[in-house]
C-alpha cells in the first residue's frame, strides 16, 4: 500500500514517545471496556440511542440553536455568533476589551484550539491562561495537544520538568506529585488576578439554556469563581434538546472518556450572578460558532457532527496508537479528526485529503463511540470526495514512467526479462533509507516478469 | 448587511432542507442508562456512602469523627459558616475557625464546610448549588472541603437529579477530590480544587 504521511510520521516518531502514546491509548480502551462492561449489560444499546439523540439534534439544529438562543437570553446570558474562526477570535477580544479586561485563565476547550484563540489574544496583548495542567504544558511549550482528553500523551516527566525549570516554577523535579502541587499554586494567582474565564461547553440544553461543563481537576469551576466574566465558545452543533437527554450522554461521555460513571466536576451553568446569588461571574457571554459546521451539515458526513469529544476512538485506533496525535497535523486527531479536520479545513480539503486514507477500516473506532458514528464510512466517503477532487495522494510514487512502460510492449517485454538480475540484488544493501525498515521483516518473491505473457503465449499456440 | 446570526442560520437551514426525513427525537425511559446493579442496591442512603467512598469521597455520619479527622489531618484554619455552632465549637478546640470567606485568606483557609444541595446515590456525587454555597471559592479553594447532605435530599439516580435541577445560576456536581492524569497517566489529588473531598451526612 501507498506510504501515507501519517504512516511516514509514525515511522520517525521517536520510540518512547510511540510507547508512551501505546500504553496510555490502550489502557484508556481496557477502562472503558471494563466499566462498560460493568454496568451496562447492552451498552451497544446504550451507544445507538445515544447516536440518535445527537443525530436528531443536529437535524434540527435550525430549532434547536434558536430555542437555546432564547432559554440563554432568558436566564441574562449575551448570545453572540460567529461564522469564521476568525471572527469567533474577535468577538471573544471585542467582549474583553470593552469590559478592559487584560488577563484571562482558559479552561480546555478544543474549539478554542481550533480557532487558535490564544495567539490572537497575544496578539491585542490580552494574557491568556491556559490552566487544565496538560494545556498549560502545551502553552508554555509552544507546543499543541496530541489528544483530545489527554493533550500532553507524548510528554514525560522529564519534558514536563524541564518546562517547569525554564518557566521559573522551581528547580528540576520530575516527581508527577511536585509538578502538580506547583501548579496548583501558580495558577491560584492567575484565577484571583484574572478579568475573565473562558470555557468551552460539552453541552447545551435547547429547552433550559443549561450549559453543561465537565472537567477533572476543577479549573473550570475555578474560572467561573474567581472572574467576573464568562465567555463561552461553543461550536453550534452542541445543543441538544433538553436536561432529559443527558442522563443518557453524560453516563456515556464520563465512561467513554476515562472509564470514569461521571467526571468529578459535572457543572452547570444557567446564566450569570444573579442579586440573590452572587458569587458567579456578572456577566456572561456565549459565543456559538459556526467555522463550517454548517456546511458539514450540509455534506454527506454530516455524523461526525454527533461527536461529544471522549477521546474514545483514539484510544482504540492502531494507527494513532503508532502515530500519535501529531501526525494528523491538525487540532483533532485520530479517527474523529481524519474526517473532521478535512472538513473544518474547508476550502483547504485537498491540504487534509490524505488523513482519510491513513486507516485500516477494522472499524473498531465505530463500535466504542458513545454517539456510534459509522467513521469507517465516512472516511470512505472522504477518500472518494478526495479522489473526485484530485487531491495530491502523497504516498502514491510517480505514474509517468510506468505509463511509459506499460503502454509499449516492446519496452515491457525487455524490462520483464530484463528485471530477472533484481533477483541477483542485495536488497538490503541498497541506498534507500525508506525501504530499509519495510525489508527488514518483510523478503521480496523472486522475479518471474515475462512469465505470463509466455504462458498466455504457449496457450494461444495449442 | 447581514448579520452573523442570519448567516449561520440560513447555511443551517440550506443544510437541511434537502433531507428527505429527519431522525425522530427518541423516546426512551427515564431509567434506561442506569447501571443494572442499581436495581438490587440497598437504600439510597447506603448506596450513596459506598459509591462515594469508591470515587474518594471520605463520608462522616457525626460532628466529631469529622473534626478529629481534620485535626488528624492537621487543618489551621476552617471555614464553618455562621449558624453551624456547634461544628465551630468542636473546630476551635485544635484550629482558627472562621466565619468569613474573603479573597485575601484564600490561600490560609485550609477546610471549608459548606451545605450541598443534595446529593447523588448511584454515582456518589455532592450537589452544590449557589443558593447552598453561596460562595464558590470556598468550596474550591481549601484542600479539605466537607459538603453537608441532608438525607432527604439524596436522589437515587443521576435521571432524577436531572428532573429535579433547581433553578440556580450554578450547579455543581462533585464526585470525588480534584484529579489529573496528565503526567504519564499517573492519578494525582488536588490539582486546582480539594485534594480531599468529604461529606457529613446530617
Ligand atoms: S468520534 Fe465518537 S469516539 Fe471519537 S471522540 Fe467523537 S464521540 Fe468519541
């Protein structure tokens, strides 16, 4: 088969972190199995359900983005929309510089990576904050997430130390206990001293206008208790109907992501402080974004829209497990971002066109996603709209000069016979790095070129 | 002009024009994503101590285990707020107790007991809303934070916390202490919140 470049970038990833990356992915894949297995005795029930739920709420997402415009507005929260990357970069700087705020503490969120947020608020001076422990590694490496859960999968203790040091968090310790507790510390006063706290949302209730946010160490709660401003960024596809169905999509998001029942801080957020009750942020500001979503929706692969972002897939994948989350060169990785990231691209599809070529199809992605999206198909479908595109097939060596050969039976029967001295050539010898790995477990059969035409020559004479 | 409101909404409602049918929203019971061992689990109450001891949620029943084990834990200073006299008396016999949250003691305050509004049996969670903690950093800030659950407010499963959601700017779930796995996958408490969680039931 065709050398992908995914397949290329695995192939040069450095060995530790392709183990580190291995072990972290399967034993996220054994929880999940086991804690599904546990509670649920048909959670592939479970999971379809769960898929008809998202899939209906993005076939009505015309109704559904205009009633949680509404249940928002109601509750005292601003509504703002955002058709590009771009623009949702400058709404987010257009609300805090009104409000003259200069500092901000990010809990993760994947849009706001997509958008690039951070380098745009750099760039109005605005200080922003990354402080889930594992984006803030990101931030201060300049370096960008390699999963969607668990974004510093590729770093070690060691890397993480060496950060620390050259940030002035304290001497070189690489005991995963200290790092956390300096952390802990640092980002105390970054909450205290900072204008405004910017999340995501995993959810939005159409009916309620509940914003639902799930973390593990509780920087998002934090960034909604110490800031006086909220400022949302949701993509448009996360509204669902109502507070009903999240019995059954924060039963599977928690076990899906990290074989947790619930993550430890399942949030809630239903409009600012009020008079009675204080203590939130005075305002808040949701931002939905659009950045092609709509026009996702609009393509046959419109199921990738379901995707509540568990990381799932990920995990199970025996190509990102290789390759790890950088090799997809985009924001999202693995099977979900081999059809997403194409199709986030835009315009700039053909750039992304190769990643739906970097799978196997075993289909393993499609049976752990708590929303079933049937990625195998779609990533089908993305290979054809590629092909139909002529999207540049990196892997693909040249054609010319086999055309050339092939449509000359003069110069095709010399070279049949001709090949038979590869049978005399040390293959490993050979000066061409690529092959050496691929010939060191795998033989070349013995050259018969000519043999057919011989035989099918021997046949017309009898 | 139009705006970018209209836009995102037309492109959405191009997007799905040509659909010849959209899925029904589905129809499913309230319990359908309840594990099956709910079904043969004791009274809430019990259930809701074991799955919170499971998620590292320590659960007292009475005042005073609760205080010695702050003091064995080696609290300075506690926020007990006002009415809760006699949790501050049993307090003030080994730490300051105070009555009064502020900014500047963030990072002095140590444990913080602040009333939940309830609480979850099947997952072990603490439900604390604004109208019950009426300041979110002390429920956050402290390492040691202990939620009080009144009994009668702990619902079975996580469906009915759904139905029963007060309107409040800010519910929270809590299901164990503050965790991160981000360094190479090993579990670490306390990372932004508690790194101890505990509840006393009243
Ligand atoms: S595609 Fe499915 S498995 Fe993958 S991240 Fe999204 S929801 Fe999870």
């Amino acid at each position: 088969m065709a050398e992908q470049k995914v397949e290329l970038f695995a192939r040069r990833l450095d060995r530790g972190v392709q183990q580190a990356v291995h072990s972290n992915s399967a034993a996220g894949t054994e929880k999940r199995y086991t804690v599904l297995g546990k509670d649920y005795s048909a959670p592939d029930d479970l999971r379809r359900l769960a898929g008809q739920i998202r899939q209906h709420a993005i076939e009505h997402l015309d109704t559904y983005l205009e009633q949680a415009e509404q249940s928002l507005k109601r509750q005292g929260a601003h509504v703002h929309y955002a058709v590009t990357a771009e623009d949702a970069c400058r709404a987010v700087s257009d609300i805090l510089q009104k409000a003259g705020a200069k500092k901000v503490v990010k809990s993760k969120s994947m849009i706001s990576e997509e958008i690039h947020l951070n380098d745009h608020l750099g760039s109005v001076g605005i200080e922003s904050v990354e402080t889930d422990l594992g984006e803030y590694i990101i931030q201060i490496d300049g370096d960008h997430p390699s999963h969607i859960v668990k974004p510093i999968i590729h770093k070690n203790r060691r890397d993480i130390a060496k950060s620390f040091e050259r940030e002035g968090l304290g001497d070189y310790n690489d005991d995963p206990e200290t790092i956390t507790r300096r952390a802990r510390v640092f980002m105390r006063d970054k909450y205290l001293q900072a204008d405004a706290g910017i999340t995501g949302a995993n959810f939005v209730s159409a009916e309620t206008g509940r914003l639902v946010l799930v973390t593990n160490e509780g920087n998002s709660r934090f960034c909604l208790a110490a800031p006086k401003i909220h400022i949302a960024l949701v993509g448009i596809e996360k509204v669902i109907p109502s507070d009903a169905e999240l019995a059954v999509l924060l039963n599977l998001l928690g076990r899906s992501a990290t074989g947790q029942q619930l993550t430890v801080y399942t949030e809630f957020i239903n409009g600012p402080a009020r008079t009675d009750r204080p203590s939130g942020p005075q305002e808040m500001h949701v931002i939905f974004v659009d950045n092609q979503r709509s026009q996702i929706l609009a393509s046959d692969c419109r199921e990738i829209l379901r995707c509540i972002r568990c990381g799932a897939c990920l995990n199970v994948c025996p190509v990102y497990r290789q390759a790890s989350g950088h090799a997809y060169r985009s924001v999202y990785p693995g099977p979900v971002g081999a059809v997403l990231s194409p199709l986030l691209a835009g315009k700039n599809f053909k750039q992304l066109a190769d990643l739906p070529k970097a799978s196997s199809l075993c289909g393993a992605c499609n049976e752990v996603c708590p929303v079933d999206i049937p990625i195998p198909d779609l990533l089908l479908k993305l290979r054809n709209r590629g092909h139909e595109e002529h999207a540049p097939s990196p892997g693909t060596p040249p054609m010319g000069a086999f055309a050339k050969l092939a449509s000359s039976p003069m110069l095709w029967r010399f070279a049949m016979k001709s090949n038979k001295v590869m049978n005399l050539v040390p293959l490993e010898k050979l000066p061409l790095p690529y092959l050496q790995p691929w010939l060191k477990t795998r033989t070349l059969p013995e050259w018969r070129g000519g043999e057919f035409r011989s035989w099918m020559k021997d046949r017309r004479k009898k | 002009m139009s705006t970018a409101r209209d836009q995102i909404f037309s492109s959405v409602r191009a997007a799905l024009a040509p659909l010849p049918e959209r899925t029904a929203r589905p129809v499913f019971s309230k319990d359908v994503a309840e594990p099956h061992w709910l079904a043969t689990e004791a009274d809430s109450l019990t259930l809701f101590q074991k799955r919170a001891e499971a998620t590292g949620t320590k659960c007292f029943t009475d005042m005073e285990s609760c205080a010695a084990w702050l003091r064995s834990q080696g609290v300075r200073t506690v926020y007990i707020p006002a009415p809760l006299t006699r949790l501050a008396a049993l307090c003030s016999e080994f730490c300051e107790v105070t009555s009064n949250y502020t900014r500047a003691r963030v990072n002095e305050i140590d444990a913080a007991f602040t009333p939940a509004a309830g609480a979850i049996a099947e997952s072990g969670s603490i439900i604390l809303s604004d109208e019950s903690t009426p300041d979110r950093l002390a429920a956050l800030a402290p390492w040691h934070h202990i939620a009080l659950v009144s009994r009668a407010e702990i619902h079975r499963t996580i469906a009915d916390a759904l139905a029963a959601m007060p309107d409040d700017p800010n519910l929270i779930w809590v299901t164990g202490p503050s965790k991160t796995a981000d360094v190479e996958g090993i579990l670490i408490q306390g990372v932004h919140g508690p790194g101890a969680q505990a509840c006393l039931i009243v």
